[in-house]
C-alpha cells in the first residue's frame, strides 16, 4: 500500500498497445512526474488492429493511434514515448525483442519499471486479458532479469556505450493478484482526460470518465483512498 510511494528520479512503463499505460497506471505516472521523476513510454505494438471501422486502414490507425499515444502522454507528463513497431496481436518473447527492451532498459535506467502482468489471463472473471499484454509482460521481466543486468548478455550494447542495468522494483497492472495500492485521488482526472485522447479506442468519453472514476473507487475499497491504482508489486535484490 502507499502513501509511501518510492520517489523514483527515472521510471520506465513497457506495454503492449497504445492505451495500455493510461488504463493501467496513468494516474500513478502523472503523480510520479509531477514529483519530478523522468517518465518514458516504450510501447512495443503498432496498435493496427485495434479497429472494426470498415474503411480504416492498417496504415491510418498506426498514424491514429501513435498521435493520440503522444497527447496522452503530453497530460502526464511522460518526458519521451518510444515505439518499437512490432505487429499488433503478433508479438512472441523473441530474443529479437528482448534486445530491444534490454536495449531501452540500458538507455533509460529506470528505478522503477511498469509492465503487464504475464500471469494474469483471465482478469476478474469478466475480462480474457490480450495475447500480447501476458507476452510482453513475459518479455519485459526476462529482460529485467536476468538479461538487462549482466554484461555479457547483447554484449554489442557495451560497444555501444550501454552500460548493464539492474531494475529494483517492478510494478505489474491488468494484475489479479494486486499488494500494491496507490492514491490516484489528486490525479484521477488527469488518468481520465489522457484516456480520451485515445479517441479511436473509447466509444462515449463522458462514459468513459464514469466507468473509469467508478472502477478507481472499487479498486480503493480495501485502502482509504477515494480513488486508487492496483500493482503487484516486485522488489528485487540490490
């Protein structure tokens, strides 16, 4: 539980899709910038398929959906988004794709890291959690560990000038086995106008702002917050 939340100079969030970070954490990472840490997104998918609109194109949405990524950021504070391009519902934990997240990893040394939680493929018993969401979460923390932080793993970084680097703590969202609560409560309509700038994606914003605001006062029933994120929370050895 927080009000004790790590005051992190450097924080990286991984995710499948554009979107991801704002449902799974944006009112955690607009408190984290506004304490003055660095926030990059790395998003690892294209989002080309996210779409049933007859006359869309592969191509558009790709455009769409990167634009709309880059002004939700925008509201939070997040420094950078980084995209890495792989095809949407087709990501598998590659060693091509782990040296892309290692590689981001060792650029941006971030104390804390957000990713999905791997383990989670059925979400409450009401959501069958994306393929891509549990691969990523899967990649990011072979990337983690033991990849990221031993030397000799892509040693073409090194020449590089990439340095290994070990993450301490680790928060996974979409997770059924939550230990971690955050007060969103100061931030919550932050986490809701960067969700509707994803305007391809959410249907009704002013539903959306009530689902939303209802569900980040579910989640923060077991805690006295008014409004609250959900994380398990993983802390590795120094």
């Amino acid at each position: 539980m927080t009000n004790n939340f790590p005051h992190p100079k450097s924080v990286l969030v991984i995710s499948a899709h554009p979107d991801d970070p704002e449902f799974g954490a944006a009112g955690t990472v607009a408190f984290l910038a506004k304490q003055g840490a660095e926030v990059v997104y790395v998003l690892v998918t294209d989002g080309s398929k996210g779409s049933a609109e007859p006359n869309m194109t592969k191509e558009k949405l790709i455009a769409m959906r990167q634009e709309e990524q880059k002004n939700a950021a925008k509201k939070l504070g997040v420094s950078k988004v980084v995209f890495l391009g792989q095809p949407d519902g087709e990501v598998r934990n590659t060693d091509e794709l782990r040296e892309l997240i290692v590689r981001q990893i060792r650029i941006h040394k971030p104390d804390v890291l957000f990713t999905h939680d791997p383990t989670s493929r059925i979400i409450n018993n009401s959501y069958l959690n994306h393929t891509d969401h549990r691969v990523v979460g899967d990649t990011v923390l072979d990337s983690v560990f033991p990849l990221a932080r031993d030397r000799l793993n892509f040693p073409k970084h090194e020449k590089e000038g990439l340095e290994p680097h070990k993450v301490l703590d680790v928060f996974l969202f979409f997770t059924n086995e939550p230990n971690y609560w955050v007060d969103i409560s100061d931030t919550v309509q932050l986490k809701v106008a960067a969700l509707q700038e994803h305007k391809s994606q959410i249907g009704d914003p002013n539903d959306l702002e009530e689902r939303i605001l209802q569900r980040s006062r579910d989640r923060a029933e077991k805690v006295s917050f008014e409004h609250a994120e959900i994380f398990r929370r993983i802390q590795l050895p120094k």
